[in-house]
C-alpha cells in the first residue's frame, strides 16, 4: 500500500512530465513551420529566377507562370514585389491570335481542328484567342467536309510579334461540291482582320506600362515626402552631430525615389507612345472589300 506521503510526489513528477512534453511539442512545431517557411522560400527565389531566364528566351507563357508562382503572399515581400511587376510586363507582351476558317462561300466553319507547332490547341473554332510566345509559329487547319468525306487542311506559318493582341487568323477551305479540297495556302489563303483598323482598341501593353509608369511614380513621391521628414527631423534634433548611419538611410531612400521615379517617368513614356503610335497607325478600311489581305 502507498503511504500517503508519496501521493504529492507522483503527482508533482506527472505534472512535470507533462509539461516537458508541451514544450517538446512546441518545439516541433515550430521547426516544422520554420521549415515550411525555408521550403517556401526557396521556391520562390527558384520561380523568380527562372522565371527570368524563360522572359530572356522568349518563352513569356512559361515565364508568366513562374511570375505567378513567386508573386504569392507566402514569398518574401521583396520578391513578390519583383514577381507581380514582371508578371504585368510580361502580360502585355504576350501575343494572342483568334483562328478562324471559312469555306469558298464566306460561312464560319466551326467544326475544325487547329495544330500549332505540332500541338493540337483547339477542335473547335469558336472565336476565343489563344495565347503565344513571340516568334514563327506552323498553323495547321483541318476542317472536316460532310459525312464520309475526308479531313482538308490547310497549313500557314504565322509571325507572332511581342505585344500583337486578338490577332484575327481566316484561312479559306474550298469545300465545293464538285471536288472540293484545301486551298493553296500560300496562293489564296486569306487572313482577314474582322475588326476595322480604325476601330481597334490600342494594344493592353500601353495601359499596363502606364499604368505601372503612374504606381513608380506615386511610389516615388511617396518615398521622397517620408525621406523629407526625416531629414527635417534630423536637422531640428541633432545637426551636425547626426549619427553617419541615420543620414546614410535619408541618403538611400532619396536614391530610390529618385531610381524609382526615373523608372515610372520611362514606363509612363513607353506607354503613352505605345498608345499614339498605335492610333497613328490605324485607318478607315478602303472602299470596294469586306476584309484585308495580310501578308505573312
């Protein structure tokens, strides 16, 4: 039988243990979210690297997708920052095409399958654009004829440049009753633009780089009015005997609002001669055709 003096004993031992187990506990928790963090991280230092790397080879669809990865709320602030700046650069240049078919008679042709560079992107021709990278791309159309009758096709090769939005694509299969095949796409293929020059939109580029140029900007100010008051704080508590390191910091945030405000006046620019030079460019459709004949 226990004696009763031992009873506090096993008590306060069991208490003890208990506790040594809570911090342990804790403990383990907190590494293993001070390892989600590192992981997290490293992803995102990874995503904004090659990300940059596929935006320098021209792969802006891939690159889009790394910018999305390391512009979430889990990387660092810095990073993300990077990230989402480079994620609305490289929206705007990214080009997309709207591929469209008709047959001898002017009708839509819906029913039709759309490969590029070897890739089956589309079965249907339902007006949505699909996105590119920039460069020289193989289109095949194949357009299935009535019940029974074989597939045409239609091949082109089409130059994407960085920045061309909803690029309207019309190739023309001959789908005559009397024979009927695909056309010579290098002799009577059509691209027709739908959308009268004049009244096209200017490209997205010019609002997303404005719209960035106007951010950096009131981002500069906004440094340059923090870095004033401080420096008048500085002045008024302890010139000329200012710490070198408290001046040292007014000094950095007055070169990055200046860095910061040369970037956004630049963005502004862009943008604004994307916008001009765009509306400079457009221009009633002539009299006598329905549509315009591009060359590619």
């Amino acid at each position: 039988m226990t004696s009763p003096a031992r009873r506090p004993s096993r008590r306060l031992g069991a208490f003890a243990a208990a506790a040594a187990l809570s911090v342990v506990g804790s403990f383990e928790q907190t590494a293993s979210a001070t390892d989600r963090d590192h992981d997290d991280r490293q992803v995102c230092v990874a995503a904004s690297e090659k990300g940059q790397q596929l935006r320098t080879a021209g792969k802006l669809v891939e690159a889009r997708e790394q910018f999305a990865l390391c512009g979430r709320t889990e990387c660092p602030k810095l990073i993300q920052q990077d990230c989402t700046q480079w994620t609305g650069e490289v929206l705007g240049a990214i080009p997309s095409v709207v591929p469209a078919a008709k047959d001898r008679n002017g009708r839509d042709i819906v029913d039709a399958r759309l490969t590029v560079d070897g890739n089956v992107v589309t079965e249907t021709l339902d007006g949505k654009p699909i996105v590119l990278d920039p460069g020289v791309h193989a289109f095949v159309f194949e357009a299935k004829g009535a019940a029974g009758a074989a597939a045409t096709t239609v091949k082109e090769q089409v130059v994407v440049k960085p920045g061309e939005k909803n690029r309207i694509v019309t190739v023309t299969f001959d789908t005559a009753e009397n024979g009927g095949g695909a056309t010579d796409a290098r002799d009577t293929h059509e691209a027709r633009d739908t959308t009268a020059p004049s009244k096209s939109s200017p490209p997205i580029a010019a609002y997303v780089l404005g719209g960035l140029g106007i951010a950096a900007l009131g981002t500069a100010g906004v440094m340059g009015l923090l870095a004033n008051g401080d420096a008048h704080d500085l002045r008024s508590s302890c010139a000329p005997n200012c710490k070198q390191t408290d001046v040292d910091a007014i000094q950095t945030r007055y070169t990055i609002s200046g860095v910061t405000a040369g970037v956004g006046g630049a963005l502004l620019i862009t943008g604004v001669v994307l916008f001009f030079v765009h509306n400079g460019k457009s221009r009633p459709v002539s009299g006598g055709s329905s549509s315009t004949v591009l060359r590619f």
